[in-house]
C-alpha cells in the first residue's frame, strides 16, 4: 500500500510506502481465511500494525505476534476463539501475563487478572451487566461475591457494583436501573427509563434528581431539568443539529452550512464565533469580529489533517506562527514558530515512541522504555558537532509493578521512593528519605479515610452517600467540616445549593485556644460564587459578594465585586466578550483603575491597558508568540521599555538590561547587569537543588556566596560569606533541623511548628507569630507580637482580595485574570487612603507600584530582579520619605515580614535558599525535587500554588492554546448538547427490542465498533487505545498537544456518552499529567 499526500494545496505529493503481506489459512470447512502475516513498517497511528505474526492453523487464531523491537506477545484462545491468555514481552524479566475468562452464552468476559489485580464481571440472561468486581487475585470470593463485612471500612479489598434491573413484560426493554455499590452503606443510583427506552431521569443517592422532560420525533431531547431546577431547551434543524440550546435563559446559537458543517456559535453573552472548514471537513479558520477589529486562528494541514502550521492574526498586529513538520510515516519530526530562531527536532525508535527530543541541535531530551514500552528513564545529553550525544544526565528513572504501576522513582542523586498500591490502583504507601513514610488507607468507593505521616501525623476523613468529603478529623483534635446541598446563610435559594459546598469549617487548635474559620457560600442559579462569608472566633465578619452577567459556557462573567470593606469594583466587556474597563466606587469617590484593555488573538492574555493614572502598559509579542517587551509609557514619553530576548533553546536570555544564563538542564545559572561585571552565578546538582550562589560587584570582586550542603534532596546547611548575625532575617550557619516527614522544624534560634494538617502554625524567632488556616489551607489570620493581627480574604480563585490590619486599616486588590492590577487602600475609618497601580514583569510578577497621581515618572515602591527574588523590596524608590509596603512577590507568593519568607499557599518559600520549607503535598506527583521551586529556574517557572510548577504562560503564547480552540469547535460540531447535565446518562443502557449482547442488531453494533476502532488512522502524534491511571481507555491521545479523542457511531446517545466520557478524560488528565487537556468526538457510520 501506498499512500500519497501533499503538505499543502499547492505541494508535490509524498510516499509512505506501507508493505502487508497476508497469509492464507484454510482450516477445515473454510475455503479462504487470509490474516495479515506482517507490516513492514508502523504508521504514525498504526499501533496494532505488528512486523509479523503467527496463526493457528486449524482456525486462524492468533498465536503471537512481533512488533518492531522484535518484541514477541504470546496468545492462547477457547474453542470460540476468545483470547485467554496473552504474555507480552515473552522471554524478558518483564513479561507480563494478562488472563481472561469468559461468560458461556455471550462473548462477555467475566474476569481479568493482570499482576496481583483481578476484575470480575457477572451477566444476566439479557447480556446486560450486574456485577462488577475487583479484588486481589489471591482473595476468594464467598457465593460468587465480594465479603459484606470487614472490621472497618478500609479493611475491605474487595469492591463491588451490582446492577439491577427491571424489564418492560412485553417489549423486555430496560425500564430501570439501579446501581449500588461499591459501598453499599451509600444507597443507589436509580436510572430510569421511559417505555419505548428514552432515558428519563437519574436518581443519586440522596434523592437528588435529574430529568428529561421531553424529546423530540427522532429521540433528541428537547427540554430537560437538572438537580438545580435549571431548565435546559434544545432545538434542532432537519438536519438534527442543534440550533439554539437554552440553560437557564443563557442561550448558546449554533449556525450551519448547507453541507453541515458548523459555521458559527453565538455564545451567551452575545459574541460570535465563526469557522471555516477545509474540504476534508477539519476546522480551517475560526474568527471573531468587533468593529472593524478581526481576530482569527487558521490550521495549515497537509493532506492527512495534520497541523502543519498554526496563524494566529489580528488587525493592526503581526501575525504571529507555529509550524510542526512531518515524515512519510505521519511522525511529528520538527516543531518550531514564526521566528526562525529555535527548533525541536524529535526522533522515534521502530515502535514510534519518542526517544529523542533535541533543541536546535544542542540538547536532547532521551527517554527510555521498558520492554512494555513503558517510561523507564529520561535523561539529558549535548548533541556533538558530529551527531553523535555527549555524557548522559540522569532524570529520573522508573520501575513497574506487574499491573503497570509506577512502584519506584529514583532522582538523579540516586534518591529512591517506593510506592504501593491497593486492588484499585490507590496510592497505599510512600517511603521516600526526602518526606519518610506515608501509609494511607481506603474505603471500597476509593475514597482516603486515614493517613498517617512518619511522625504519626493522622487523619481520619468521612464521606457523605455522593463520595463527597463531610469531615476531616485531625489527631491534634482540629477538624474540618463540609456542609453540603443545604444553605447555611438565611435568604438564600434552596434549589442552587443542591451538589455544591454550602460550608467549609476549620477549626485550628492550639495551646492558646482552638480558633474556627468558617466560611459560608453563596451562589446564583447557574453556580456562580456570589458571596463568600467568613467568620473566625471572635473576631469580626468579613463578607464579599459577586453579580455575574452570562459568560461564554456554564460560568458567568463577574459585572461588580463588593469587598468587605466597602470597596465596590466593576467591570465592562467589550464585543469581544472579554474585559475593557475596570472601575470602583469607594464611598463618593470613583475610581478609574484600567481602560482601552486589549487582548490577543482569541484568548484572554493581555496585550495592552491604559491605567487610571493615564499610563499605557503594553505586552508586544514576536512572531511566535513569544513576549518580545514590556512598555510603559505617557502621552509624551516612554518610561521604560525592557526588551526581551532568547537563547537558542528559547529561553529568556534578556530582560532590560538583565541577562540570564542556564545550564544544560534549565536551571538558572546566572543573572548578570547587561555586559558588566556585575553578576550573580548560582549552581544546582541534577535535581534543581541550589549548591552555591556567589555575587560579584561591578569591578568583578566577588562580595557574598552561600554554599549550600544536602543529605539526598534535604538541606543540611549553609554556609554564608560574609556570615549573618545569629538571630536575625538572613539565616544561620547552624544546621537544619527536620522531623522525619522532612519537615524544617528548627534552623539556629528560629522554630517553625505545624500542626496535624501540615500547616506551618507557629514561628518563633525572638518574638512568636501564629498562622491560622481556612479549609482551603489559606492563610486567613496572622496573630503576633505587639498589635499584629492580620486579616486575610480570598476570592473563589484563591487571589488575596483583601487585607485588614489590627488597627482597621484596609487593603483591597484588584485583578484582571491572574494579573494583579492595583490595590485601594483605606483608613481605619474606611475612607480612600491611596491607589496604586501594579506593574508586572513577564511573569505577572509585581516589579513596580505607581502612585494613582503627582509624579508618574518614578515609582513608589520596587521589587528588583534577583535570583529566587533574594532581595529586599524598596519602598521609597523615588525618596521623597514616604514608604509604600506591598508584599505580594512571585504569583502566590506574599511576603513575611517578620520570617522573610514568603507564604506560598500550601507552604513557605525561603528566597535565600531557592526552595521550601516543607515537601510538596503532592509529593512526587508535583515533581521529582519534592523542595525545589520552578525546577531550579525563578525565570521560566511559577508555582502559585506550591504544589507544582510550570510555565509561566504569559511569556510563550503557547500553540496548544490555539490549538485547543479548533478541538473545542470540531467537539461543537459532533454535540448534540443534550442530556449533559444527567450524570453518565450515556453509560447505561440504550434501549431496543430486544435488549443486551443476545440481540443481534447489539452483537453487529459491537462488530462495527471494533472494526471502526481497528481501522480508524488519527491525526500524527496521536496513540490509539491509552489507558489512565484509573484504568479508563482513552480511543486516542496525544501527548504533546494534550488531545483526546473518543470514536463513537453516529447518533445522539452515543456521541453524549463520548461528551461526558472526554470531560472525564479531560479531568482524570489535567490531574494526572498537568492542565490544558482538551478532546472531542469523532463518529463513525
């Protein structure tokens, strides 16, 4: 087989020449069996294509097959040709047998035993499921069942989920199912049915109900009601498409060519999207229009649908580019963007997984496979004038248990972490010299119920019927309590509290008295957050509140904040949809905060703004996307303009006049003042940990260094030049003490104290400071010395919102997205004290505060540029006497000023050390250095949370933002936008005649979807049949470009069942390997 393709309209077409050579089987009473007996090579999305196979002869079964590593898997089959068994990896230390049983009357399995994991399903006489079991391999089961008793809930290793169902006497179609399990202490789900098999309504376990009220003459429904009381009304064309579909009064319009293919989608909040499509059906343009202003994304794709170039335009601006590069087999081989001045070159072995990724022919990135081509190993290499790779760096490296878990990590200081694992892939233990051991237990449903740390930190959790957590109860007798579906503050709505939290309740213990943090939600009918009321013992009540006007999906858009202390802020949108003005009223004054703010092409990252002092801050960007400057400047002037530049592996080189260099793993190696002497070198070992920084003057003389010393990832000690002072700010030469978590509870004369939960409560250093927490782990309450108390409020974004200190006075911040715009001060007595405005660096890291009038050409405060941001701010930058104090640092981050560290949500980050106190709560899943922040590299990387790093997405327009908006109009296209709201409506059964696997039409169904599945060839960079961590099958994923596609045939309850499996996917995702996962669904006939 051959097959051409082109890589534009206009190019020369190219082969990928595809030799299959079959085989002829003719088994008794069979004229012509034919099997394919090899594939000379694999296509980029060919993974069952095998280099050879071999076939039993009397029935053309598969005996074994070998892909193109020469990997052999074996297989044995029953006398219906049903496999059994089958070994992958035969005849390595890795090979892994799978065996299967299956059900006598049809070809349903019964069980599945992989490793020490064995699954079990039970079938009536319709074929319909009713149980679902997984347990050990070596547990037994008692009359076919899992043991309905264990001395406490966690003890059970057995899970079950049983199926019940009643028949219509006639028609035999399903008219009800009920689920329970797999703990039946949580009561049932009930689905219910109409007599023809429409689905009706789903009944949760707490009576909670939605329902379809009516469908349409083809079975489309129409109108529908969610547990909310929210009413969804959905019309259609002749061509069955959806139209116009109603939630609640926000309407979402959908406009179509004659062909089809979809044209336009008019949101809620009036904007409109239009789309234009190649021939082949895939999403060539999507545009938007506001004036005279269009904005527009265009996909370049070769003949085989891959993107081969991504445009991202707007009048007035340089268009801005992303190209990708494919070979003959459909292989991602080169990616790059409009600039020309960096390239990713990527290499596959036989079996077309990735094993080299090299930037522009410097570094490489080498990955390592088991024989079950699982990661084993990542590491780092200088690609060599000559082609060939320089000393391997070690990563990380991976080890597998027979079920396919990842059961031991080690780092590059050869620091290994065990993982164990339960019958439902639950993490049971982690035993890591970094954060010691971690045992945790769970009930049959999944869920945690206890944890215990090294130092015998427990936790004891309780759940609701819906999985939902009700109560934490921690062993230093703190608690965490959850009110749920029911509101707890009075005037408030019954109906939009059902499935949403009403109350989070933290009581925080200690020897000075248990202090409680409560806070009580309000919400709209659509789920918005519009009030957020918190209460600490006896202290003063605090409340905000949001009205929202519709958004662009199922979320509003925020019109007025009001802030607890009398701050009203207001927003405008443009006919774009996204903000244009910022405004707030603080008594009689009215404030102007931001103006004329413009965005990029399609998505919401900033372009340009006009402050309310009436300078304009501007983000240029290159032709690849890249933040190419920062300016600001007056009608007259410019006051600064810092240029950005990058290195050949694009990475900032320069800031102003600021440069920075890196090692060959990314990590921040120096920092220098343009071409001067002037510098800072820092190093890390392989794993990010900071071993030295030495600082230089301008005349080159070095004037201070830290030495830093490890045990594994754990700082042991510093030693400063020229040494500190005991008992002040900057640190000790003394060492670090830990408890056995790896916790940092003593360093010289400071004490640091946590509580059950992990918090840092206590710090004491000359004087003591207490931190209390809310539910969320923020930091709500700052008790100390003398006259500090400090208040702090949230948003539903977990932005600082406001502040308020012992003696009233108030600060109000003010955001724009993630990007902190300006911040309103107030008297004690509530009246304006001042108005600054936040100008952030490439980072949305606040560098400079501006006063609202008077002198703009200086600032008021500054943070300077340093490495790990180890520098003081200065607060009287312009020195007419008047300090300014501001204490937000990196996105997270707010400063201390009694510790100099900065409280970075889950922990506290020592700028002088490059790292945190704490481990990272996620352990290994927020990285492979549980201390470091941003992998070693402050430039590129932030952490708002303290739990996991990543790219600070203002500096790279990255092209998956682009690209995720073609998935989410190619998604649009398949929706039919139904029954979303009905909880895995499309995971139950689907009615007809005659029901379950014995109804032929249900046994050919079965037939065409394995058929569809086998020969359905995706998009290059897209690997068919990929399973999470949960053990859900993905049809196909993409890596690098976080797609996921689900194959459904063509009609309306399958496509809603593949809707609601992707937002599942793209959840599970986000989780398991990072945000930004998008998918859709793609049909057959």
């Amino acid at each position: 087989m051959i097959e051409q393709f082109a890589d534009s309209n206009a190019g020369a077409y190219r082969s990928f020449v595809n030799y299959r050579t079959y085989t002829n089987l003719t088994p008794s009473g069979v004229i012509w069996l034919f099997r394919p007996s090899g594939v000379h090579a694999r296509c980029a999305n060919c993974e069952e294509d095998f280099i050879s196979y071999s076939y039993n002869p009397q029935n053309g079964d598969l005996l074994s097959r070998t892909d193109y590593l020469g990997r052999t898997s074996l297989f044995s089959n029953n006398e219906r040709g049903l496999p059994l068994t089958e070994t992958d990896a035969y005849g390595t230390p890795e090979a892994r047998t799978t065996t299967r049983t299956w059900d006598s009357r049809f070809p349903l399995k019964t069980s599945e035993t992989r490793g020490s994991i064995t699954r079990e399903w039970r079938y009536d006489d319709q074929g319909h499921i009713t149980k679902e079991m997984v347990h050990p391999s070596s547990q037994v089961l008692v009359n076919d069942s899992c043991p309905t008793s264990a001395p406490m809930p966690w003890l059970f290793t057995c899970h079950e989920v049983r199926y019940a169902y009643t028949y219509h006497p006639d028609s035999h179609v399903v008219l009800q199912v009920v689920k329970t399990g797999p703990a039946p202490e949580n009561g049932s789900t009930v689905t219910d049915y109409r007599s023809n098999g429409d689905l009706w309504k789903i009944t949760n376990a707490l009576g909670q109900v939605d329902e379809i009220l009516s469908v349409n003459a083809h079975g489309q429904v129409t109108d529908q009601i969610d547990h909310n009381g929210r009413l969804t009304v959905t019309s259609y064309n002749a061509l069955r498409q959806p139209t116009a579909v109603s939630v609640d009064g926000d309407v979402t319009q959908y406009g179509y060519a004659t062909n089809g293919r979809l044209q336009s989608i008019t949101r809620p909040d009036g904007t409109t999207l239009n789309y234009t499509h190649t021939p082949a059906g895939s999403v060539k343009t999507v545009s938007r229009s506001t004036g005279t202003i269009i904005e527009q994304v265009e996909y370049q794709r070769d003949s085989r649908g891959n993107i081969l170039e991504t445009i991202a335009s707007k009048t007035g601006e340089t268009p801005q580019r992303w190209l990708n590069s494919y070979d003959e087999a459909g292989r991602l081989i080169r990616s790059s963007d409009g600039t020309n001045s960096w390239h990713t070159d990527y290499s596959y072995n036989a079996n077309n997984l990735e094993t080299r990724a090299c930037r522009s022919g410097e570094i490489c990135d080498l990955t390592g496979y088991t024989a079950l081509d699982q990661i084993q190993s990542q590491a780092m290499a200088p690609l060599l004038s000559n082609g060939a790779l320089g000393p391997q760096t070690a990563l990380f490296d991976l080890w597998y248990d027979q079920a396919g878990r990842v059961s031991q990590v080690a780092d590059p200081n050869s620091i290994h972490t065990q993982l164990s694992y339960n019958e439902i892939d639950k993490t049971t233990q982690e035993n890591s010299p970094d954060f010691g051991n971690r045992n945790a237990l769970f009930d049959r449903a999944g869920n945690e119920r206890m944890r215990i740390d090294a130092d015998d930190n427990a936790t004891d959790k309780i759940y609701d019927s819906l999985n939902r957590l009700k109560e934490a109860r921690y062993a230093d007798s703190s608690r965490l309590n959850l009110t749920w579906d029911t509101p707890t503050l009075s005037g408030e709505t019954s109906a939009n509290y059902v499935g949403r939290l009403a109350r989070q309740q933290r009581s925080n213990f200690s020897g000075e008295g248990t202090l409680t943090v409560t806070n009580d939600f309000r919400y709209n009918t659509r789920g918005d957050v519009t009030g957020i009321v918190q209460s600490i013992t006896s202290q003063p009540t605090l409340s905000s509140a949001a009205t929202y006007t519709a958004g662009t999906e199922d979320s509003g858009k925020p019109t007025q904040i009001e802030y607890p202390g009398g701050f009203s802020l207001r927003y405008t949108y443009g006919g774009d949809g996204r903000p244009l003005t910022l405004t707030g009223t603080l008594g009689s004054s009215n404030l102007t905060l931001a103006t004329d703010i413009q965005w990029q092409p399609l998505i919401n990252r900033l372009s340009k703004l006009t402050f309310g002092n009436g300078l304009t801050y501007e983000r240029k960007r290159d032709a690849g996307g890249r933040l190419s400057a920062i300016n600001l400047s007056n009608a007259a002037q410019t006051l600064y303009s810092f240029s950005l530049g990058y290195d050949s592996r694009n990475r900032v080189a320069a800031y102003g006049d600021i440069r920075f260099g890196y090692d060959d793993q990314d990590h921040l190696a120096e920092q220098r003042l343009g071409d001067t002497l002037q510098r800072t070198l820092l190093q890390h070992d392989a794993n990010g940990n900071l071993q030295q920084v030495q600082a230089f003057n301008a005349a080159g003389t070095l004037i201070a260094s830290n030495t830093l010393s490890y045990d594994g990832n754990r700082l042991l000690q510093e030693n400063q030049t020229p040494a500190p002072g005991e008992g002040g700010l900057d640190g000790s030469q003394q060492p670090y003490q830990y408890d056995q978590s790896g916790y940092i509870t003593a360093h010289g004369d400071t004490l640091f104290g946590y509580d059950t939960a992990r918090n840092l409560v206590h710090y004491l250093r000359n004087d003591y400071t207490r931190y209390v927490y809310d539910g969320n782990r923020r930091r709500v309450f700052k008790i100390g010395p003398s006259s500090l108390r400090q208040r702090f409020v949230y948003d539903s974004q977990d932005h600082l919102l406001y502040e308020q200190s012992a003696n009233g006075a108030r600060r109000n911040y003010v955001w724009l997205g993630d990007i902190p715009l300006a911040v309103v001060d107030q008297t004690a007595n509530g009246s304006l004290a001042a108005v600054y405005f936040i100008e952030t660096d490439f980072t949305n890291t606040p560098r400079y505060l501006r006063r609202a009038s008077g002198n703009l050409n200086q600032p008021v405060w500054h943070w300077p540029i340093a490495p790990y941001g180890n520098t003081p701010a200065q607060e009287d930058p312009d020195g007419d006497g008047a300090k300014v104090t501001f204490n937000l640092r990196y996105p997270g981050q707010y400063y201390d000023a009694e510790s100099a560290l900065h409280y970075n949500h889950t922990r506290f980050f020592n700028p002088r050390t490059g790292r945190y106190l704490q481990p990272d709560l996620l352990k290994l899943e927020g990285g492979i250095n549980v201390y470091t922040y941003a992998n070693g590299n402050p430039v590129h990387y932030t952490d708002p949370t303290g739990t996991s790093w990543a790219l600070a997405s203002t500096i790279f327009n990255a092209v998956k933002s682009f690209l995720g908006v073609a998935q989410k109009v190619e998604k649009a296209e398949k929706a039919v936008n139904t029954a979303q709201k009905v909880e895995k409506a499309a995971n139950q059964v689907t009615n007809s005649t005659q029901k379950g696997a014995a109804n032929p039409k249900i046994q050919e169904a079965l037939r065409k979807g394995q058929k569809a599945h086998k020969e359905r060839e995706y998009p290059s960079g897209f690997k068919k049949e990929v399973t999470l961590p949960s053990g859900k099958r993905m049809d196909a994923y993409n890596e690098k470009t976080k797609e996921i596609i689900e194959l459904k045939p063509n009609n309306s309850k399958a496509i809603i069942q593949g809707e609601r499996q992707v937002e599942g996917y793209c959840r599970e995702c986000n989780e398991a390997f990072g945000p930004g996962h998008t998918g859709r669904v793609e049909t057959y006939e």
